[in-house]
C-alpha cells in the first residue's frame, strides 16, 4: 500500500510504501479515528455554541412561572380568607335582622297597629326609574364598605327600636297601673265622695270613697294592676280587699260577700277580686270604693270616669 503526500499548488508529491498489511490497516484506523473525534468534536462545540441563549431563556420562563403559581395561590388564599369573612359578616347581619323582626312584631302588637300596615314578613314597598348612569359591577372594597355601613345602620336602628319599646312598654305599664275605670260591671253609684248623712246615725259625716249598688255575688273587679296589700274583714268595711297600685296609689274594695284573692297576689287591670256583698256597715249589696293617694283619701270619681 502506497501513501502519496502532495506538496503546495500540487508541484511536488512525495510515496511513502507501506509493506505489510497491518501497518497499513493501522494508518487507516488512525485517520478515521482522528477524523471522528474531530468532527464529534465541533458538533459538541456548535451544539455548546447555539444551546446557550435558549437554557437562559428557558431557566428565566420557568423561574417566571413559578412565581406566577405563588401568586394565583397567594390570591386564591386572600378570596377564601375575604369570602369567608363576609359569609360570617352576613351570617350575624342575618341575625340582626331576625331581631329586629321579632321586635318589630312585639311594638306592632304594643303600640296596637295595623298589622297589615306593618307587616315585617314581607319586603317594603319600593320602586321608582332605574339610573342608567349607575350601572356597573361594584368593587370588592365598595362592597365590603356597604356591608359595614349597612350593619351600622341596623344596629343604630335596633338601638332606636328597642328604646322606643321601653317607651311603649313603660307608657302602657302606666295606664294599667294607673287606677281607671269602675269596679263593676254592672250597677250604679249610689251614694258619692264627701260630706253626707250617715245612714245609720243620721249625722253629717265625710264619706271617704263611693259606693256603687249592684246585684249581690256580682264581680267586683280591679280598676288597675297592683299588688294585694290586704284581703279580709276589716271593722267598717267588712270583708275589705285593697291593692297597692305603686306611684303612690291604692284602691280600697269593702263590703264583699267572697274574697278570691290573697295578700301578696299580683293582680292585673280587670281582674276579678271579689263577688259583691252587705257585709260591715252596709244597709245592701254595694262595694265601697275608695282611692288612696300617698295615704290619703281622694275623690274616686275622676277616677271611675276615666277611660284607659
């Protein structure tokens, strides 16, 4: 086998014999094996070459998506904590207004209104033109700001209500304790307050209360609620209920032929007290009437003619 080395521009040329076989497979290993390596070489260097623009930018894509992912979990995690809250700011604003409800209800029934008037069942009328200009979705803030104005409003208003219930309350409390009206139900005043002959002596005596006729074992009611303060016979009187109205006011309710209720009872403005009787100085079925104010008798009669 023959090697044949060529010179510059080809002028010159140079054989080199190889004699044996083996040295001449060995040559050709060498040139193919350096050929090889230089060739792998190379497309190592240009894959090395063009691959280094592209990994930075890669490595910069996926450092951005990764911090996207943190923020959309960051968000999500603010949307639950935010929808939670406003599920529990709701929940008691419910409960407000179920409050405010019942409490509208007792002050209908208090105040004795129209129910059909106010009825708290049902939504309030409204109505009126839509504003065009105001359309538009709200923001989460504004949102959150008219939930919290709004639950300021109910409790303000509830605060109102329930003052304005006490008012109610204490007012009727008044007129039920306050002393008004007659003690029967049927009969008529026999005999008034104040100077009269006594229909046992004949002389002129002052007359402390007034006596109201009847049919005997008729009600003798309550003019007003109170406490019982005595309940049985009693010298004059006979058998005598009497009831502490407070404010400084008591009632006095003689003659009875039956006392149903007992010291320490509270009774209420109507109730019965005692069936109508001639027990005492009495010369027939009638209950002696009388007002007490501080003590001290007062003329009834203002009091029977009132009207509750």
């Amino acid at each position: 086998m023959n090697i044949i080395f060529i010179g510059k521009r080809g002028r010159s040329t140079r054989t080199i014999k190889l004699n044996t076989p083996a040295l001449a497979a060995a040559v050709v290993l060498g040139v193919s094996l350096l050929s090889a390596t230089l060739f792998s070489g190379g497309y190592f260097i240009a894959r090395q070459t063009d691959s280094g623009p592209d990994k930075v930018l890669l490595t910069a894509w996926q450092g951005e998506m990764e911090m996207q992912r943190d923020e959309i979990a960051a968000a999500r995690r603010k949307v639950d904590e935010d929808m939670d809250a406003l599920a529990m700011r709701l929940g008691e604003l419910q409960a407000k207004v179920i409050r405010l409800d019942a409490l509208g209800e007792r002050l209908t029934q208090v105040a004795k209104l129209d129910k059909g008037e106010f009825d708290f069942s049902a939504l309030p009328a409204v109505g009126g033109p839509a504003d065009v200009s105001a359309l538009g979705s709200m923001e989460v803030p504004d949102f959150i700001r008219s939930l919290e104005d709004l639950s300021l409003k109910v409790d303000d208003r509830a605060e109102q209500l329930g003052l304005l219930e006490t008012m109610l309350m204490s007012r009727n409390l008044q007129k039920e304790i306050q002393p008004a009206g007659r003690p029967i139900k049927k009969g008529w005043i026999s005999s008034y307050y104040g100077m009269r002959t006594d229909p046992f002596t004949g002389h002129r005596e002052h007359h402390k209360g007034i006596d109201l006729a009847g049919k005997k074992g008729s009600d003798v009611i309550a003019v007003g609620a109170g406490v019982v303060t005595w309940a049985g016979s009693r010298y004059g009187y006979g058998n005598l209920v009497e009831v502490n109205h407070g404010n400084g006011y008591s009632t006095r309710y003689g003659h009875n032929e039956e006392i149903l209720v007992s010291v320490g009872d509270t009774v209420t403005k109507g109730q019965v007290l005692s069936k109508m009787g001639s027990t005492g100085r009495s010369t027939g079925p009638h209950v002696h009437f009388e007002v007490l104010y501080k003590g001290k008798a007062v003329d009834p009669k203002k009091f029977v003619l009132a009207v509750n």
